[in-house]
C-alpha cells in the first residue's frame, strides 16, 4: 500500500499530499493506534521546530518544518475523525468576511471584534 503514495512534486497539490499523508500514516497504523494527545504535542514540537528554522534565517529548514506541521495537522484530524475538507469553505468564507473590517497591527491580521483589545 505505502509503494502507492508517489512523492514527485508534481503530485502535491493540497488535496493529494493529504491523501498521501493519510495513507502514510494509515500503513503505519499511526490513525488506529497512535495517540491523540501525543499527536497534539507532535504539531506544537514540530510548530516550535519552524519558529527556530525561522529565526535562524534557514528557509529550507523552515519550509520543511512548516510542512512537518501540515502533516501533523492532518494526522490529528483524522485521528478526531474531522475531515479537513468540510470546514476548509467554512473557514474561507468567514476569512473572506473579516478582510474589509480587521486591521493589520504589528504585522498581524486583527479582526474587528477583537480591535478595542488592541488599541
């Protein structure tokens, strides 16, 4: 099963490299056996792990890191049973519906309602 997942970069779109991962970490029993709490711990280490490639100017380093939390994100959801996908529109639309109210303050996207914390 593992001999399916075909790691060319043309491959990796969002959608497939989850399918990958998903069969990755199925094979190796990491969704039926693994740990939920710990698998929580593995994004925020592997969070933690992009926060120094970045701070020490090491983009590769931080480009793979920040993929590692991608896939740790995926794992954990499917290990809650949540499927990334039904909340991906959900997600944009509120996006979508805070771009003309937030402000960016100190680099970071504030939005509207939580504005009077910050001013």
């Amino acid at each position: 099963m593992i001999n399916s997942i075909n790691s060319t970069e043309e491959c990796f779109k969002l959608g497939d490299f989850q399918n990958s991962i998903l069969v990755w970490s199925d094979y190796i029993g990491l969704i039926k056996e693994g740990c939920k709490d710990k698998q929580v711990d593995k994004i925020q280490e592997e969070l933690n792990e992009y926060k120094e490639a970045l701070k020490s100017g090491n983009l590769h380093d931080a480009g793979c890191e920040i993929v590692d939390v991608l896939v740790t994100c995926i794992i954990s959801a499917e290990q809650q049973g949540i499927k990334l996908t039904d909340y991906m529109p959900i997600v944009f639309d509120k996006l979508q519906s805070r771009q003309d109210s937030g402000k960016i303050i100190n680099g970071s996207f504030i939005k509207a309602e939580d504005l009077i914390n910050h001013e």
